[in-house]
C-alpha cells in the first residue's frame, strides 16, 4: 500500500500579485483564491481523503477547508509547516528590499538556504521544521489520502529535500503556482516520490505562462 499526500500550496491572496515578501503576514485569501481551492476541492471530491492538516496561515487554513469541504474533514494546524519568515523584510517589495539592504538581498539571491535576513529564517532552519512534521504526517496516516496546504517557498523546500535537489538552487529551480498541486507517494518514510508537480489544471486551461515577478531575481527579468 502507498501512502498518497496531496501537497497544496494556498491560493492566491491579496498580495499575490503585488511580488511582496509577506510570509509571516497573516494575509487573506482574495475572491480568486477562494475561487481556486473550490475547484481543487471539486477535482479531488472522490478522492477517499482522510485527514487534512495546514499551516495555521488564515490563507492555508482557509484553502484547506474550501478543499476538504466535500469530505466533511476538519483541519488540523500545524505549525511546523508555515512559510518562511523574512524579518524586517516582511510586506516589502523585492527592489525595495534590493534598494534598502543591498547586500543582505545579494547573499540572499546567492543561496537562500543557509542566508537569512535580520530577524528571519533560512531555507535550511524551514527544512529543520518542515520536513520532521510533514514524515510525522505520513507515520500517524500510513496507507491513507491526506491533504495538507502549506506555502510556496516551504514546499519548494520539502521538495528540494525528499527528491535529493541542491536546496541552493530552490527558488530558480522550482516553482509554485497559487492553489497548485503537488501529489507525493510513500512507500515508508523513507521513501518518497513525487507523481504530481505544480498543477493547476483545476483552473486553468491553457499551459501556464512562463512565470514572472515571483521574487527570483533570475526569473524576473524579461527577455
């Protein structure tokens, strides 16, 4: 038997569109955002979920829900599983960030792993967190269908980290559409695979764009 984790990271909110750092900003989801998880939570009603868990974001907690509502699950929080904190970076544009701490933002471009900004996390202490919980999940559920909504950089990480990725490279490498997708196998903890990456078809129709403002500065710049 196979453990089955639906991996999705919430979707769109009120500062989506705005290329801001905002992961300890407790922001809500917007119209389109509710919007998208109503349809996730379509596409997987026949699903035979059995648990749910989030991060206890209110725009986490709020996709879970609009998710698993055909299921009648509650939502469990867990805190382990929340995004990555900037610090005195939080609500900031990225150039603002780039004008107003140059060289904390050009170490943070070159590895967001082990770098972090002034009062906030590295990829490497996410990971410490993240991934300890996620395995804690999949012990407690072992052969079921879970759900579990988390955030865009500590799913890129999680995923850095069971597929063997060099984590350095997390934010140029992989991405993360709002209410996207994921679908992981277990076949024990130790043991993971990735069947399902990134998909929005749930909502969208057409194959998605190339992706812009999405704090990465190598993905920013058009050509």
């Amino acid at each position: 038997m196979t453990t089955r984790v639906f991996l999705i990271r919430h979707g769109a909110t009120e500062l989506s569109a705005e290329d801001r750092f905002a992961g300890a900003v407790d922001v809500l989801l917007s119209d389109a955002g509710r919007d998208q998880a109503r349809r996730l939570g379509a596409r997987l009603a026949k699903e035979k979920i059995a648990v749910a868990y989030a991060s206890p974001m209110k725009r986490t907690m709020e996709t879970a829900g609009l998710v698993v509502e055909p299921h009648a699950v509650e939502v469990t929080p867990v805190d382990g599983i929340r995004e990555i904190a900037h610090g005195r970076w939080e609500g900031m544009k990225r150039d603002e960030v780039e004008r107003e701490f140059p060289e904390e933002y050009n170490r943070y471009e070159h590895d967001p792993f082990s770098f972090s900004p002034v009062g906030g996390e590295s990829g490497l202490q996410v990971t410490a967190r993240a991934l300890p919980a996620l395995l804690k999940i999949v012990e407690d559920h072992c052969d079921e269908r879970i759900v579990i909504v988390s955030h865009k950089a500590t799913i890129r990480l999680l995923l850095s980290s069971l597929l063997g990725f060099d984590p350095r490279k997390y934010r140029d490498r992989l991405d993360q559409s709002p209410c996207a997708l994921n679908i992981l196998d277990f076949k024990d903890v130790a043991h993971a695979r990735v069947t399902l990456f990134n998909d929005t078809s749930h909502y969208t129709v057409d194959v998605p764009d190339v992706p812009h403002n999405r704090l990465s500065k190598t993905w920013n710049q058009r050509t």
